[in-house]
C-alpha cells in the first residue's frame, strides 16, 4: 500500500525568527486516524551558485558557521527575497558574497533541503565566464574569504571532509547529472 498525503487542520507559529518561522500543525493519518502534531520550519526558498572564473575555476567561499562552530568551504549562495527569481538572487548573492559578476547563468535544478520539516526548496544556479569585477557586500554576520578550487578537485574535497556541507554536496551532484546528460 502506498503512503497517501495526510490531512492537515490548524496550523500554530511558535516564534518568527530572522530566517524561518516554527509552526506546529496538526494532522491526521490517513492509516490509523489518528490526529498528531508537526513542526515545521517555514522558510524562503534558497539559492546555492556554481560560478565559474573565465579559466574555468569554481569561485568558492570560506566561512564560520555556527552550526557546526567550523569555517566550511561552500559555494555562494542565501535567501531568496521575496519577488527574485532563483537567477537573480544568484547573481545578487555572487556579487555581495565574492565579488564576482558577469557571466552565463543558467538554472540547473532544485531540491528540498529536509522534507521532514523545511518547507522550502534549495534552487542550484550555474553562472559561467565570472570575473572579480565587484566588491564584496558582506552582512554583518557574513565574514568571507573567496577561494578559487578546480572542479576536478571537487570530489576530493568531499571525500576528504573539506567540504561537508549537504546543500553544496547535492548542487554538484545535480551539476554531475546535467553533464551526463548533455
């Protein structure tokens, strides 16, 4: 038997935070009947941007990240904002983050972050021929070195641990797939 979508009924917030909102909703399983309680982390959608220099390196960040209280290797990327599509902010969040402008920009695909309780989705952006024409344009919790890495390099960066976070691990893969198809 499959799985089949469940009936949702009140939804409670818990708090508005800067980046998500936590709501608790209540549902009904379709097998047993019986109502229980969910959270979930309701968010903007994400960008995540594989940018390429003009030699054809992948422009990549450095930064400290609470979460894991380590300085991760990452590709560009944020939020959102309400009204862009997943290319503009692409373009925005590589200028404010490293510099970078110009380019090719294509959209490669998107994915759910964690379906169990975000609510968004994580678009992969691909920007080619990328010069250092800009200035960074950093928030105030943002503090980023830019790294140059050659994509043949990528995999073993993730083997090693080098990079760890998910988000980037799955925009390469979804760049891996693309190539395989073309």
């Amino acid at each position: 038997m499959s799985p089949e979508e469940w009936e949702t009924g009140e939804a409670e917030e818990h708090g508005q935070f800067r980046i998500f909102r936590v709501k608790e909703v209540q549902a009904t399983s379709p097998r047993t009947g019986e109502e229980l309680s969910f959270y979930l982390l309701e968010c903007n959608d994400w960008v995540n941007v594989i940018a390429f220099t003009e030699a054809g390196e992948v422009v990549m960040i450095r930064q400290y990240r609470f979460g894991t209280q380590q300085v991760e290797l990452e590709i560009p990327g944020g939020v959102i904002e309400e009204g862009e599509t997943p290319e503009e902010a692409a373009v925005r969040e590589l200028e404010e983050e490293t510099g970078y402008t110009g380019g090719e920009v294509s959209y490669l695909g998107s994915v759910s972050p964690n379906p169990a309780f975000h609510t968004n989705r994580c678009h992969t952006v691909v920007i080619q021929g990328v010069t250092p024409d800009g200035t960074q344009s950093l928030d105030p919790g943002e503090d980023l070195e830019v790294e140059l890495q050659a994509l043949n390099d990528v995999p073993g960066l993730i083997a090693d641990g080098t990079i760890r976070h998910s988000l980037v691990m799955s925009a390469f893969q979804l760049l891996g797939l693309a190539a395989d198809t073309d």
